[in-house]
C-alpha cells in the first residue's frame, strides 16, 4: 500500500480522512477516503502500489469487462448499456458530425463499434487484454495497451471520452496532460464521473457503490473537477447527467447493503436522486463536455 501526504491532484497537505469504506464488490478489504480541503477532492488512501491494483479488477462478475448475462443486474446493466450507448453518441454527433474518436478505457468496444458503424474513425486503449481482444476480434477495432496512449500522435483527435475512467487512474494529472496534447485544438473531450456530493451518494454513505474502492482512487465532486479543468487549461463547456446511473448505483448499493427489496428499494432511491438532482444539476453521474480554451 502506498500512503499519501498530499492531495494527488493539488498536491497540498490540507487533507483529512473523512470515511471507513469496505470493498464490497471483491476484495472485503477497508479502505479510507481522504478529502482536499483545498481542492475538494476526495481519494482513496492508502491505496494499492500501481503493480497490484490488476488484482483488485480480477473477478469474473467485473461487468465493463464481461460480456456474459448473469442474473438480474446483469440483464440490467446491459440494457442500461444500450440506452446509454445511444445517449453517449448523441452527445457526441451534436459536438461533431462525423471524424475521429479515441475511447479511453473502451473496455470490449461496444459504444466504439456503434461509431464505427456510423462511419467514425475509432481508436481505442483498454488496460484488459481479455477485454481488448474482444473489441479487436469481434469488431475490428483498433484498441492499444494504456503505455500506448502517450504515443498517438499530437492535436489528432475530434473527440476524446473518458466514461467511468478517469476516477481509476492513478495519475490523474499526467492522465489530462496526455489526453490534452492528442485532442485537436477543436476538439472536445468529454469525461464521466460519479458523483460523490449526489442524492444516492448522501443516502447511501460508506455503502455507496459509486465509491467502489479500491479501484476508484479518486472521488470527484463538480467542485473538485471545475478544479482540475482549469488546473489543466480545459473550460467545461456543458455538464449532463446520465440518468440510468441513479438506478444502477442504487441497486448495487443496496446489494452491498443487503437490505431486503433490493428491487424496489434502488428503484425509490434512483428516482428521488433524479428528481431532486433536477434541481440541484447533482446528478448520480455527471458527464463533463471540455474544450482546450
Ligand atoms: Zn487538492
């Protein structure tokens, strides 16, 4: 374990442990989070030495990387995957007609492929070589290990996304400096987050499922990213929301909860993380649309 006395992204020493999370999902493992008191952000620490944090992702039920059917939160996770693949390229399409897209972490390359068809040049980088195979075997795309990431070639890309990426990434700065010098000066990068300051996040606590420890190394508030794009030199141009999220979290964390009518119980907890993130903009999920300013 690798402890640490500074904040990752701002590096100031104004940090203090705010909460005691258990790795529900695979390890049972305790893990802290930390808060900057001058930056917002929230982080997992200590946390893994980079060379074992594979193992914490070695589970069979580890669904961005699976493509099997298991059960009631499997059939839903895929059909949660399919709107939201919609939802992601009309974003997307509204930014850009058509040209070239890079996905950050495109796992097995299912929203890549849906670009794909629509004629987008497609690049992926995906960490998992089982999960990268299948995106090069079953849709033919381009997918590269992560050390590749920092050779593409510069102010090259239309569209960078990061989605459900960047609070795994052990460093988060370099992360932005990379994805920076390879997005087209017209470009748009566009990052998904949980939110940890949303609705389902308050309700929930340590049981949160969007917290998932310790592979979410850092916890972003709206408040600590607006932070970390202008540390970088990106303006957030639009904040959306990813709706489904509100749902899929809820009935995870109620499974790590182990409450019984886990169903209907996430089904109550999405929707009123809904309604009232339609005032607040607290989505369970933001989705940040950046440009280089
Ligand atoms: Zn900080």
């Amino acid at each position: 374990m690798k402890k640490l006395d500074t904040c990752p992204v701002c590096q100031s020493e104004n940090i203090l442990v705010t909460m005691d999370v258990k790795d529900y999902f695979l390890s049972q493992e305790h893990f802290s989070i930390w808060k900057c008191q001058d930056c917002d952000l929230l982080f997992t620490n200590p946390r893994p030495e980079n060379e074992y944090l594979a193992k914490y992702y070695d589970s069979p039920d580890y669904l961005s990387h699976d493509t099997k059917d298991n059960g009631a939160i499997g059939k839903l996770y895929f059909f949660l995957r399919e709107i939201n693949i919609k939802r992601k390229y009309k974003i997307i399409s509204a930014l850009h007609d058509t040209g070239k897209i890079l996905d950050i972490g495109c796992g097995t390359g299912e929203l890549l492929n849906y670009f794909q068809n629509r004629k987008w040049e497609c690049f992926g980088i995906e960490p998992n070589a089982s999960a990268r195979n299948f995106a090069k075997s079953h849709y033919q795309l381009r997918v590269e290990e992560e050390q590749n990431l920092q050779n593409l070639p510069v102010a090259s890309f239309d569209i960078i996304s990061m989605w459900h990426v960047l609070e795994h990434v052990p460093d988060v700065n370099e992360r932005m400096q990379v994805a920076k010098r390879i997005l087209h000066d017209n470009g748009y990068f566009i990052i998904a987050l949980p939110n940890p300051i949303s609705p389902d996040a308050m309700h929930y606590q340590e049981y949160w499922a969007g917290l998932d420890v310790p592979r979410h190394l850092s916890h972003f508030s709206p408040k600590a990213f607006k932070k970390l794009a202008k540390l970088h030199g990106l303006q957030i141009i639009n904040i959306l929301p990813l709706k489904m999220d509100a749902y899929y979290v809820s009935l995870l964390s109620e499974r790590y909860k182990k409450t019984s009518l886990p169903l209907m119980r996430a089904f109550l907890s999405g929707y009123r993380s809904n309604r009232s993130a339609s005032k607040s903009g607290n989505y369970s999920s933001l989705i940040y649309v950046l440009k280089k300013m």
